[in-house]
C-alpha cells in the first residue's frame, strides 16, 4: 500500500508541476504578447493608401511612422490602418519598405 501512496503523490507532484509550467508559460506569452496590438478596420473615406501621417502625400515620413509603429514607439490607429500600402490590416516592415519602393518609382 506504501508503494501506491507513494506513486500517487509523485503523480501529483508531476500534474503540479506541468500545471506550474504551463500557468508560467501563458503569463510569460501574455506579457510578450503587448508587441501586437490588434484594431478593428473602420470604414475610413478618403484616405490616401500609403499616407500614414496623413499629410496628404506618401513619403519618407510615413515609412519611419510605420517602423516607429510596429517597434512600438508610436501606437497604431484605426485612421493608419486604413491607409495600411498592402491593405492587409497588419504594420509590418513589409509596409515601410513598399512605401520606400513607391517613392522610388515616383
């Protein structure tokens, strides 16, 4: 009977610590999940594709917005998403550089 006891309480000691690791790896994503920041598409008339800062005019200016948005140094609106150069809804570095590929064919 001893042994049983003894390898239900090792069992349990198992479940608790896979639970630990599991509760610790969800908060770690959580706290590391801030980078995204997720925003619904608002119907936005008007606006420019490309034209982040919305000057009136795609440059040089709206691809540093755009890194500035996805380092995290700038948040990103609902009003920039709209004018997202792939439409994808989602800043990446992918969007700075074909706001730099569309100022070179200019």
């Amino acid at each position: 009977m001893t042994k049983k006891t003894s390898s239900a309480a090792v069992n349990f000691k198992i479940l608790m610590l896979g639970s630990a690791t599991v509760a610790s790896a969800f908060f770690v994503g959580i706290q590391t999940a801030g980078d995204v920041q997720p925003i619904s598409l608002i119907e936005a008339g008007g606006a420019i594709t490309g034209d982040i800062d919305n000057s009136g005019m795609v440059d040089e200016n709206d691809a540093i917005a755009i890194l500035e948005m996805v380092q995290g140094y700038r948040d990103i609106t609902p009003d920039a998403l709209h004018r997202d150069p792939n439409h994808d809804g989602i800043f990446t570095i992918d969007d700075a550089i074909r706001i730099l590929t569309i100022i070179g064919d200019q």
